[in-house]
C-alpha cells in the first residue's frame, strides 16, 4: 500500500528564477500584451479554473476496485484515485491538467480519440504494473492548442505483472467524453479540493495596486496557473521579481506557525503561510495504513519569495489580505 500509495506524491517544482520582463498584469497596467502573452495566459485561466476530479469518473475507477481515496490532496492540478480490491491489491489513477517531465516515449504513437489527439506512448510497463497515456486538452482554438501547454496525461499503476493499460484507457476516453463540451470548472465548495483551489496567485495584484510592477508573462515558457511572477515595485527591475506560489502539503506539516518576517534561505528570502481548510480524500471506512492516509489529508499553503526580504514582506501582507 506504501509503495502505491508514494507513487501519487508528485514533486512541486516552484518557477520564477528566469523570465522575460515582458507583459504586465491587468491591475496596474504598463503596456498591452502581446498574442502571445495574452494566449499564454489565456492557458493558464483555462487550466487554474479546470477540475481535475471532473475528468476522473468515479465509476470508471470502482473497476479496479473499491474506492479508498479520491481527490486532488498531491497537487492542485493533480486529481488522484487509490481503489482496492477485497484479496488486498491496490491500484492508483492520477489525471494531471499539468504534466511535467514529460519523457520523448510519452509522446510517441499519436492516435484520435473522438477527435482528441492522444498519445499511447511505450504502453504497459509490466515490471512496474504502470502505464501512461497522454491527450490533449480543450483549453482553445487554433495557436491555442499547439505545444506542450495544452496536454494532460492519465497515469495507472497497479501489481508488478499486471497490465494497468486497460484501465488508463478507460479513465483516458471517460475524460474526453466529458470535456466534449469544454473543461469541467471547478468548484470551491467540493470536498475534493481546497478552496484556494479556485483562486489566482495574481489576485495579489488588486491588493498592491499601482506600488507593483505588474505581472511578469514569458509566452516561451511553461504555463504555471499557480505561480504568479510579479515586479513588486513600479521601476520593474530585473532581478527584483517575486514569486506567489500555491501548493498542497500534508497537514501534519501544514499547519506552522506562520513567521511574521519571511525567512532568508540561501541568497532568497521566502514566507509561508498555511490557507484555509484542509481536505481529507481518505473514504471513511477505508482500511489504509497511516502513511497512505496522511498522504490524503492536506491543505492549501501560499509561498512568497523572492531576493528582497523587504519586498516579500510587502507581498506576503497582500497574499494574506487577498487569500488569508
């Protein structure tokens, strides 16, 4: 159950070391966006306002087994299912609006699913009884849609020597049935998502008002809906950005006594503030072991960091204001 269970435990990788110093957010207006930043971040609203769990039929996977866990406790982009059946096996199924490390092979064997292109990849690794399917999202029309912004992948990991393929298949056409008429939004009530969940990191912005930059866009690179890279000052500076981040952690960790000055770690100064209610994804009679079920119950964390310790700080108060 451990080993299934950590293969759900996604690394979050935090951006805002290196981008372009072009484009501003709409709070305090500098110049106009490009195409290009408009779409990129035409991408972004699109993926931070789509409901994983809305692509993640239950039903689908009660298949592999009776549901333990159900939700997005990992990662916010992340919706994950741990099921088991009554001899003990376990099998997991994570949809992810937001792949990373995508590898060459992921990408390979193009096929149409009911006009949706998707990619089987390397098929059933049977050794590790895991398989990944990849697809593209309806997040847009036309330049909207090309490049590695708009895909989500579909992971299935059961017993060594088993084929998880079969079931990646059927949660894959289940997804694309559903967003047959656009990305199911998501909803800041469900119980299978944090509140936070339904915001954007830039709200920081309305809050600083004409003393911020702006917003930071750089179309070149990945979309982060929940990062947001801002110039904390008018002048812009390069080198002076500072990042608003959400993240999940477990609650055990989740629930610090929040510094009242961010904190220098290396050359950076950061500040770290658990928000809102935490979630438990864990069914109530299921027969998980304490790591597995600590894994399920998490909570929203906003993360603020940046060179200046004096900047953050002026950050941190408005993410506290905008999302405390």
């Amino acid at each position: 159950m451990k080993k299934v269970a950590a293969a759900l435990l996604c690394a979050v990788i935090t951006s805002g070391c290196a981008h372009s110093v072009s484009g501003t957010a709409g709070a305090s207006p500098l110049q106009e966006l490009t195409p290009e930043q408009q779409r990129h971040v035409h991408v972004e609203d699109a993926l931070r306002a789509a409901d994983p769990c809305g692509l993640l039929d239950e039903s689908v996977v009660r298949a592999a087994g009776t549901i333990q866990q159900y939700g997005s406790a990992v990662q916010l982009s992340v919706c994950s299912a741990l099921t088991a059946r009554p001899e003990g096996a376990t099998t997991y199924v994570e949809l992810s609006l937001l792949p990373s490390m995508l590898s060459d092979a992921a990408l390979t064997r193009p096929d149409t699913v009911d006009g949706v292109t998707v990619y089987r990849g390397a098929g059933a690794d049977l050794a590790r009884g895991t398989c990944e399917r990849v697809f593209r999202l309806n997040v847009g029309t036309g330049e909207e849609q090309v490049g590695r912004d708009a895909l989500a992948t579909v992971r299935a990991g059961t017993v060594a020597g088993q084929d998880a393929c079969p079931l990646a298949d059927a949660v894959l056409e289940s997804a694309i049935d559903r967003m047959r008429s656009g990305l199911p939004a998501r909803d800041g009530t469900s119980a299978h998502q944090v509140a936070l969940a339904v915001h954007d990191p830039c709200e920081v912005l309305d809050v600083l008002g004409t003393t911020a930059g702006g917003r930071v866009v750089d179309p070149e690179s990945p979309p982060t809906p929940f990062d947001c890279v801002l110039f904390p000052n008018p002048n812009r500076v390069p080198g002076s950005e500072v990042t608003v981040s959400f993240t999940m952690s477990p609650v055990k960790e989740n629930r610090p006594s929040v510094p009242a000055e961010p904190e220098r770690v290396g050359d950076r100064c950061r500040w770290t503030s658990p928000t809102g209610e935490p979630i438990d994804i864990t069914r109530p009679a299921a027969g998980v072991d304490e790591f597995t079920r600590r894994l399920g119950h998490a909570g929203a964390v906003v993360t603020v960091h940046g060179p200046n310790c004096a900047a953050v700080a002026r950050v941190a108060d408005a993410a506290n204001t905008a999302f405390g």
